[in-house]
C-alpha cells in the first residue's frame, strides 16, 4: 500500500474545498475495486457489482462534504455506502441510517482528532492483517454477508476499545460545536 | 437524556455488517440518533468493516468505468436539501421522532397515522420488508400493554415518556431487548403518554384470552 491514510483524507479535502477530479481518480482508482470486488464477494454479479460500485465511487464525490475524518477513515466511509448499496440493491431492502451528525459550514473537525483516528485506523489495519488467517477470514465473511451472526461473536480480540475512545471524544466535540 | 439500557454488542454488530431485518435496522438507527454512547460502538464497528475492504482482494474494473462514474456525479453537496432534509425543513419546532424514524412517517409525531388497538392503547404499523415488523405504539400514561410473550425477539425503544415492566424501568432513548424467555405486561409511567417504537421478527404471542382474539387486528 503506498498512500497513507492521510492522503486519502487530503483527497477528500481537496474533492469538498476544490472539486479536485484528480484526487477523486485516485480515490477511485484505488476504492472502485475493492468496492466491486467486496459486493462480489457478498454474492452478486460481475455486472452488478460493477454498476453498484459506480453509483458507490459517484456517491463519494456527491456527499463528500458528509465525510468527518476525526470519526471514520476514508476506507471506512466507503464502507458504509458499499454495504448500503448492497442491502439496496441485492437484498431488496431500505436501510435506515442514524440522523447525520455533520460539521456545519463554519466548524470543522481538530486536526489533532483527525491525526488520532488516523493513527487508531492503521493500527487496525495491522491488526486485522496480523490476525491468523482462520480468524481473518471469519471476520471477512460477516462483513460479506456470508455468515449471520449468531455464528460470530462481536468479540473479535482486535483493537476497538481505543477507536471507540477516540470516535466517543469527537462525537462529544461536534456536538459542542452544534452547540 | 441519560440512557441506561442500551444495544447489545450482537445487534450493534448485526446492523454492522448489514445482516439484520429492515424493522430491527430501523430501531437501531433511532437509537443510535438518540444515543452517542452506541453511535461510537457502530462507529468503531464500521471501522473494522473499513479495514476489511482496504485488505480486499482487487476485482477489474471495466475499462470505461471511472468516465461513466464521473457522468454519474453531480457537484459536491448539491443532494443535500432533498429527499429526507426537505421534510425535516417542513417542520416548525424540535421534532419528538428523530430522523430515520421521521423518513418512514413522513413527518413528525403528528402525521403518525394511528389506529386505536383498545385501552386507549393506538400503534401505526411503519411499512418494512418481510422478516419483521416495525410499529409505533402510544401508549396513555398509566396504561397497561396486554401480558405478551414473544416467539422471537421484541425490541422496545422508548421515545416519549416512560414505561416500566417486571424487569425494569425504561425512559426516552432506553432500548428494551426481550427474549423468548420474558413474559411481561409494561406500564406506561403516569404523567406523559409513552410513545415507543416495536420491532419483533415473530407475531407476539398474548397470555390471556381476549387480546389472543385481538391479535390478527393488531397485527403484531
């Protein structure tokens, strides 16, 4: 992997200050398959998977000013549109999402938040990447839709007590600024 | 708001990965509005779910892919103002329901269509797919819910006012998880109309005769 998470939070910057189409060709150079890929692994075809993850890469750019990097890495954010598109458009099905908590105009995140969730998201990386490939796997498949979850526990030995911290300290923030 | 009776890790985790009935989603996402405590588990939860796809193995692209993608955007933010922020626009005042649950009535408290479902007992069945069923029931204050048990899971998100059953008491934001194994009759507490959102993944089962009768009306 040669970008860092920080410069795909740069790209988005620069797709919400500027409509930089270059930093979203990076962006989805780099997203698009994986997203495709991720839907089909989640059981549906080449090509709708390949429609999907468009509409998915459009949806970037269309609500990049919805994205809070002191809360979710960029990979995270595009989770989040991937996996709704799937339950959209394989399983027939309205997903209700929690009230949209957005810095206004004029607030925005701490640097320092945003350099702290950064950090957490590729210690997870890691983390996820150094677990034994059975219990990798695992946890891969939940997120395919490929398990239910009864057959999972939400206990996964992996790092997310201090993302939780960290994700709670930034929601507080915002709400402050909502005031 | 203090919230004392929060999701569990499996729903949270459920709703995650996206495996879980539309109605049960529904009460997840008015919960996590009204609750930051779950909305960070979610959050990090959806972290993991990140890192899964940054470790994806890549599928190809078709070759016209990111020029039918850019044909496909429209400029930064121009969505918003539609859709669900155009009703909460319509609304003077600080809505009761929060938004996700403000998308499926259309509106706020007042657009609820209720029908009355007896002592002095009104629910609004919320339109989801199949596999469970989502209902919002106002219950007046010091009034009783029939004894139910249930085949299935009962998730009860309270919005408005307070019930209490043979397990505990349950305020504005609390969630109420019961099992198979809990037969309970709650009480709306008195002074406020208890408004709460169901959700079950079975039709509920009644203890005593009557309401049994009633059951096919009150669709749950």
């Amino acid at each position: 992997m040669s970008k860092q998470e920080a410069d795909w939070v740069a790209c988005m910057q620069a797709i919400t200050l500027h409509q930089d189409q270059d930093a979203f060709v990076a962006l989805f150079r780099h997203f698009a398959p994986r997203v495709k890929s991720f839907l089909m692994k989640s059981g549906s075809s080449d090509s709708l998977a390949e429609e999907c993850a468009q509409e998915v890469m459009a949806t970037v750019w269309n609500k990049a000013d919805r994205f809070d990097p002191s809360r979710a890495s960029v990979a995270t954010w595009i989770f989040t549109i991937a996996r709704n598109r799937r339950i959209d458009a394989i399983r027939k099905q309205r997903r209700p999402e929690p009230e949209d908590l957005t810095w206004g105009p004029e607030a925005e995140p701490d640097q320092a938040d945003v350099m702290a969730l950064q950090q957490e998201s590729e210690k997870l990386n890691k983390a996820i990447a150094d677990l034994p490939a059975k219990q990798r796997e695992l946890i891969e498949r939940a997120y395919f839709g490929d398990l239910s979850h009864s057959e999972i526990a939400a206990e996964t030995g992996l790092p997310l007590g201090t993302i939780k911290s960290r994700i709670r300290l930034a929601l507080d923030r915002l709400r402050h600024a909502m005031g | 708001m203090t919230i004392r009776h929060h999701l569990s890790n499996e729903l949270i985790w459920a709703y995650s990965v996206g495996e879980l009935p539309e109605a049960f989603d529904l009460v997840i996402a008015t919960h996590v509005s009204m609750c930051d405590e779950c909305r960070a588990r979610l959050e990090s939860l959806n972290a993991l779910g990140g890192a899964v796809l940054e470790h994806v193995e890549l599928a190809d692209m078709d070759e016209d892919a990111l020029h039918r993608t850019l044909a496909r955007t429209q400029g930064v933010g121009d969505i918003r103002g539609r859709g669900k922020d155009a009703i909460r626009a319509d609304l003077p005042g600080t809505p009761v329901l929060p938004q996700p649950l403000r998308d499926y009535v259309g509106g706020d408290l007042a657009q609820v269509a209720w029908r009355p479902v007896g002592g002095g007992v009104r629910q609004a069945i919320l339109p989801t797919a199949k596999g469970a069923t989502a209902r919002l029931l106002s219950i007046p204050a010091g009034a009783a819910v029939p004894d139910h048990g249930h085949r299935g899971t009962e998730l009860t998100l309270v919005l408005q006012g307070a019930f209490a059953d043979e397990t505990d008491r349950f305020g504005p934001g609390d969630v109420e998880i019961a099992d198979e194994d809990l037969e309970h009759s709650p009480v709306a507490e008195a002074g406020e109309t208890c408004i709460c959102l169901a959700a079950t993944d079975a039709p509920l089962r009644f203890s005593s005769f009557l309401p049994r009768l009633a059951q096919p009306f009150l669709r749950i």
